[in-house]
C-alpha cells in the first residue's frame, strides 16, 4: 500500500489544485472547457487511464464544466497514485481549459 503524504505539501506540487471541501484528506481541481465535447472528451481520456491503473477520480460533469476529487480509500489520504492522475489531468487538460 502507498503511504499517505502530507496535502499541504502536494498542492505546493500543483499550482491548479485545492484542498477538497470533504472530510477525507483529498485535493481537488475545478477544470471549464469550451463546451460539453471538451469536457467529455477529456473525461474519457482520464477514464481510460484511470482503468489501467486502477485508480478512479470522485467526479462530476455538468455541460462545461468536471469537478475533480481525488485521494487513495486503500491509504485515507492523499498519495503518489493522486499526484500522478493530477499531472495526468493538468496534462490532458492543457489548453484546454479556460
Ligand atoms: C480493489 C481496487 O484495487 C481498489 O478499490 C482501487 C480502485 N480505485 C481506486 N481509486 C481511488 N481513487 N482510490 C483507491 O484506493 C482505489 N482503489
């Protein structure tokens, strides 16, 4: 199992990051796209990746707009495998997002 880091130190990491508004240590990260296409799009992308690596997003979707949360059930907290699927998200949605 992955250990647990310290939040405050991973959002240093990520500039588009947040702490989640959630009782689980979590980050979060509010991405606009230009239109649902855009927002699906990068959706599905993520989705895929997250499958092979079995490690899932909390998230929602709503026309334009995919409200992010992650974090690790297996550790409670926040870890490695997060920090990867936020520089995957940060990276798929590059210039995308307004
Ligand atoms: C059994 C399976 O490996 C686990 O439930 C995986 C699936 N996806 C997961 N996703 C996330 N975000 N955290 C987990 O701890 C996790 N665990």
């Amino acid at each position: 199992m992955t250990a647990a880091l310290d939040v405050t130190e991973v959002l240093a990491g990520l500039p588009d990051w947040r702490r989640a508004d959630d009782p689980r240590p979590a980050i979060a990260r509010t991405l606009r796209f230009a239109d649902f296409n855009a927002a699906f799009g990068f959706m599905t992308r993520v989705a895929l990746l997250a499958d092979k690596v079995d490690h899932h997003p909390e998230w929602s979707n709503v026309y334009n707009r995919v409200e992010v949360l992650l974090t690790t059930h297996d550790a409670d907290g926040v870890t490695e495998r997060d920090v990867a699927m936020a520089r995957f998200i940060d990276e798929a949605a590059k210039g995308l997002v307004e």
